[in-house]
C-alpha cells in the first residue's frame, strides 16, 4: 500500500488563532477513528468541493500529540514536490453521532497550520526501491526517482511504440532488426531518418499538387475577346446622304404647314366699331 510514515497533525493546548484543543480530544480521536465506519479525505485548504488528497488511513495518540498515516494519491505528492501545501489541518466534529465525544471527519492540507507541531511534510527516497510503497516524511525534500520509477510509465518505451506507428502509417518499412524492442538502436538515428522520409514524400506531394493545378488550368476554357465591329465607308457614306434628305424633306414640311394654317373658309370681318350701322357692341 501507498502510504505516509506517522505524522503530526494536532497538538492539544492553545494555537495560533485564539483556540484551544483539550486533551480529551487528541483522546477522543485516536480512540474512536475507523476509515471503514468513516473515512477522514484529505482536503485543500478546507475546500469541501474541491478535489481529494488522499485519506487518513490511521491515527494514534503520543503524549499530547495526533500522529496519522495518510494514504495520498499522485495530486498530493506532486503538490509536495511543489513545496505548496506542507502542514496539516484537522476538521473535526465534537458531537460525533450525538456521543458528545470528537472524531477525525477530514484533514486538511495548509501553508498556515492553526495547531503547533504539525509535521511539514516532504517527499523521501529509500534505499530500497519498491513498486508498491513509498513514504512522506519531516525529512528533508529528497529526490522522486524511486517514486517516479514506481508510478510513472516507461516514457522511452512509449516514444519507441509512437515512432514505430508513425513509421507503418507513414509506409516505413520495419525489420526485425528496428523494432522497438531492440535497445541498441539510437533514437535520434531514427528520428532523423524518419524526418527525411517525411521530407520526401511531402516533396513529392507538392509537385504532384502543382502539376494537377496546372493540368486544371489548361482545362478552363477562354472566351476570346470580341473587337467591335469596324463600321464600313460605304455604309457611312449612306448614312450622311439620308440624314441630308430627312432634313430637306423636314424644311418642306414646315413651309406647307406654314401655309395651310393661313387657308380658311370664313369670309374676312370688320372689327367692331369699323362701320356705321348701328352702336351696339
């Protein structure tokens, strides 16, 4: 299992922000805690909805102080090796089922611990290395290369699996001799090698792309462009000798109407008052 060594997360007696924390509660808790009736998570910051730390795997009492053996998960160790979130703070909940008795409900993860004492937590390496256990002690920060070769993946092998897949998507051909399980091959011989072929076929694509768009152009037809018809002489020389008639036979025209308009079948009349008959108007 993965899990802490015993630390400490409450001291009984005053703490920084005012409060005090009786012996009888440090009694209460280490008495009554049981994970499976329930389970203290370890929080951030005392964020209820936040995500989850880990848990609180089993608390014992020494003295005046709480120690607990936590179970983290991955997001708490790399919160440690951040050097964020070092000490511990408890949640705690007086009235356990009415008893009146205190009981360990949550753990909290803190820069500013309210209780004296509090362990700050750091990552450890152990001589031994271990695919199932590692621990968090008051230690100095220690190197992650146990932790790391415990729980991360093999990063290398998995860069050789990507490598060979691109090589058959690609249409690489592999022998027996370059397949990923072969460790004297150098990775960056094959990356090289990978890029040049790369290189090729994307050479290769661009000038088959640029003979198909020439071939698409000579396929779109051209309309030719059409000069305006040039007028001919003679037409133009018929055109001026038609335009001279209509204004001969439009000059004629105004003299015959000039003319009628002064035909009319009435006889010519005295203007009143001209004669000697009669004064009447």
């Amino acid at each position: 299992m993965f899990q802490s060594e015993p630390i400490c997360i409450l001291t009984a007696g005053p703490t920084i922000d005012g409060r005090f924390i009786e012996q009888k509660v440090i009694d209460d808790m280490a008495e009554l805690y049981d994970p499976k009736k329930y389970n203290a998570r370890i929080n951030p910051e005392h964020f209820q909805w936040g995500p989850k730390y880990g848990s609180v795997l089993s608390i014992e009492k020494r003295d005046d102080q709480l120690f607990a053996v936590l179970k983290p998960n991955s997001l708490l160790l790399k919160t440690i090796e951040q050097g964020q979130l070092l000490h511990t703070s408890c949640e705690i909940e007086h009235d356990y089922l009415k008893t009146g008795r205190s009981y360990l409900t949550g753990l909290a993860l803190t820069d500013e611990p309210a209780s004296i004492g509090t362990t700050e937590m750091h990552l450890s390496a152990s001589t031994k290395i271990s695919k199932s256990r590692d621990f968090l002690s008051s230690g100095a920060t220690l190197s992650l290369d146990n932790w790391m070769a415990a729980d991360e993946p093999n990063l290398e092998h998995d860069d050789r699996k990507f490598l060979s897949r691109l090589k058959e998507l690609l249409g690489i051909k592999q022998d027996a001799a370059t397949q990923d399980d072969v460790e004297d091959v150098e990775m960056d011989k094959e990356t090289k090698a990978l890029f040049e072929k790369q290189a090729e076929q994307t050479v290769a694509l661009t000038s088959a792309v640029t003979l198909l768009t020439a071939a698409v152009a000579g396929l779109t037809p051209q309309e030719p462009e059409t000069p305006p018809a040039a007028e001919p002489e003679a037409e133009q020389g018929d055109t001026t000798k038609l335009s001279a008639k209509v204004d001969d036979l439009a000059a004629k025209f105004d003299t015959l109407t000039e003319k009628l308009s002064k035909v009319t079948d009435e006889q010519e009349r005295e203007l009143a008052g001209g004669g000697n008959e009669g004064g009447y108007l």
